[in-house]
C-alpha cells in the first residue's frame, strides 16, 4: 500500500449500501461523512434517534446530495437488535459494508439488557449477533465487506474466560474495554478462517484508529487534569483515525487484514496493514470465543454450519 493514503481516494460508492454503527459521532461520523461524500448510501445505526438525525443535518449541509437513512439500534439490547434487522431486512436486498464501529468505554461496571458487561456486550456480543442476523443480506453476490474496529488497547488485553461479565472480579475499564477489542480481532479473524473453509469471497477486515480524539475517552479525560491534557497531545483529529476503517472499507485490502495508523507505536498516521498481537492470532480462543457468543447471544451463523 502507497503510505499518505486519504479519503480523497476513495472511489466512486454509488449504489452500495452502508451501514454504519455509532455514526452519530467520532469516527462512525466521519467514516458515514466521507462515504456519502462519495454516492453509497449510508444508513446511520445509531442508539439515540436526535443525535443521529442531527448527523443527518450536520452531512447534508455538506454534502447536500447525500444518500442518508437513520436507523435506530441499541447495541446494549438483543431484542433491539433483532428489530433493527428486521428493518433492514424488510427495506433492502443487499448489503454491500458492514461497518462494526460503536464502541463504549464505561467508568463502572453496567450491564447490557441481557446481562452482559457492558464492554463485552456491546462492542463485541452486539456487534456478532448484528453480522450475524444480517449475514444473508452480506453474502448475496459475494463481493461485500464487514469491517471490525478493533483498537491497540488489544495488544496487552486477555480474555477472562471464566469471568467475560466481571461478575467475580474487581472491575477495571481498561481491562474490559481491552478485553472487547481483543474479541473483535479474535471474531474478525475466525469469521475470515470460516468463510475461506467454505470458499466465500464475503471479506471481514480489521481496522484501529490509533489515538483519535472522540467522546469515547470523556471517562479517562475526566479522570484528572493531567491525562486531559496528554490526551489532547496525543490524539489525533477524528478525519484522520477514521482513515484506517474507511481504508479497511473501501482499499486494497484481504480478508483478515488488519489496518491501522502508520506512526509510531500505531497512535497516529495515515492507513497501513498493520499487526495483531499474538493472542489475537490465537486459533483456539477465536474458536471458543465464537462459540460462547453464539451460545449467549442465540445467533447462529447458519450459512457455515
Ligand atoms: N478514539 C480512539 O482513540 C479510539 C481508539 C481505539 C479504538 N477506538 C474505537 O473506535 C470506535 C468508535 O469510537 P469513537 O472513538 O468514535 O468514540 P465515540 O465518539 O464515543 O463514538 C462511539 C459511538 O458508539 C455509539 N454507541 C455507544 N453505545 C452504543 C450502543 N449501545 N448502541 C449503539 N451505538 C452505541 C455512540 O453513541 P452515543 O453518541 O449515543 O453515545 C457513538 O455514536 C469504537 O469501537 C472504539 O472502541 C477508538
């Protein structure tokens, strides 16, 4: 890949369908804003009705002729889920991207509707039942996409495995929220190994946007002073983190690929194919995780049985 790859090279999207998870901000917005900028249709899947219609507003002051549909989904609810696919599937015939973006970082420990830590519930466990409830809408042509954000909070994550929820240990944020990006990757690269035993051309990519200042660290920010200000210095502005994910959704790119910032340690830059970490690649746990989210989340991927 040429490095200083940008949204200016995204080619034309006319006709492709778009959904986008937590598209009311961050880098869901941007990532929503540039594909539209670009003629797919975007369907904004966003838990709170007035922010996302306010995305809607803030997209066609730019880009007046965008292609825009609010859709409401609660990842924090399986049922929620269920309906919003059930919407999809009554409104369209195809898929083309599944952008698996929202994503929380929670101060204390919540649980979802059905129980679920809230890191693992709604960044991974959501996100699995939504691809899986609208797999046949993915696999039709065969030449569509599901993009995972993933982040780099994997490196040094594990999976409690016998204790997804906290339920017995002490809680900490950065260890579930880590523990949730370590099972988008674990998802991201057993889907893959599944639809390539099969022969499927579906592609899942994975994608992390270094360090990108967006809401998702407000509880880290309000932490102290200090780490607001490092925050700040750190991070980079939400048009570029969401560079990775828009490059994981429309670039050259192979199923299983792993796409991030091309700077050091990761934390900023411009679209590179960069590494997982060893327990990501890890076979075994991709396999048991897979399992244990069907199992709680009661979607099968019926298609690879
Ligand atoms: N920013 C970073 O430095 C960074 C680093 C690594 C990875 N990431 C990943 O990037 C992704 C996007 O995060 P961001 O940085 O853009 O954060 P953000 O600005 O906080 O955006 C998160 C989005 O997820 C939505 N969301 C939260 N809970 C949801 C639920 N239950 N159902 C549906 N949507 C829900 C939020 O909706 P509301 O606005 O209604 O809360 C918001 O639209 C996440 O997966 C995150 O883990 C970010």
């Amino acid at each position: 890949m040429e490095t200083k790859w940008d949204a200016d090279r995204i080619e034309n999207q006319k006709g492709k369908v778009v959904i986008v998870t937590g598209a009311n901000c961050g880098i869901g917005y941007e990532t929503a804003l540039e594909m539209s900028r670009n003629g797919a249709e975007v369907i904004l899947a966003c838990r709170d009705v007035d922010r996302g219609m306010g995305a809607i507003q803030n997209i066609i002051e730019e880009i007046p002729k965008a292609n825009l549909v609010m859709a409401s989904l609660d990842l924090s609810d399986l049922n929620r889920i269920e309906k919003f696919s059930d919407q999809i599937h009554e409104n369209y015939r195809k898929i083309d991207l599944l952008i698996n973006n929202a994503g929380v970082m929670m101060d204390s420990l919540t649980m979802t509707k059905q129980g679920f830590e809230f890191h693992f519930g709604i960044n991974h466990l959501g996100h699995f039942a939504l691809t899986g409830h609208i797999l046949d809408l993915l696999l039709v042509e065969g030449d569509s996409r599901v993009v995972n954000v993933a982040s780099i909070a994997e490196k040094k994550a594990k999976i409690f495995w016998d204790d997804l929820n906290c339920e017995r240990r002490k809680y900490s944020m950065w260890k579930n929220y880590s523990q949730s990006k370590l099972a988008n990757l674990l998802f991201t690269f057993e889907f893959k190994r599944r639809f390539d035993s099969i022969g499927h051309s579906l592609k899942i990519v994975a994608a992390h946007p270094g360090l990108t200042a967006t809401n998702l660290s407000r509880n880290v920010r309000k932490e102290n002073q200090i780490s607001d200000l490092l925050w700040r210095k750190m991070t980079q502005h939400q048009s570029i983190g969401a560079l990775p994910t828009l490059y994981a959704a429309v670039g050259d790119v192979e199923s299983g690929d792993y796409i991030g910032p091309d700077g050091i340690m990761e934390f900023r830059g411009y679209p590179t194919k960069v590494n997982s970490s060893r327990s990501a690649r890890n076979v075994v746990s991709s396999r048991k995780l897979w399992e244990i989210s069907e199992d709680l989340t009661g979607v099968e991927f019926n298609i690879l049985a």
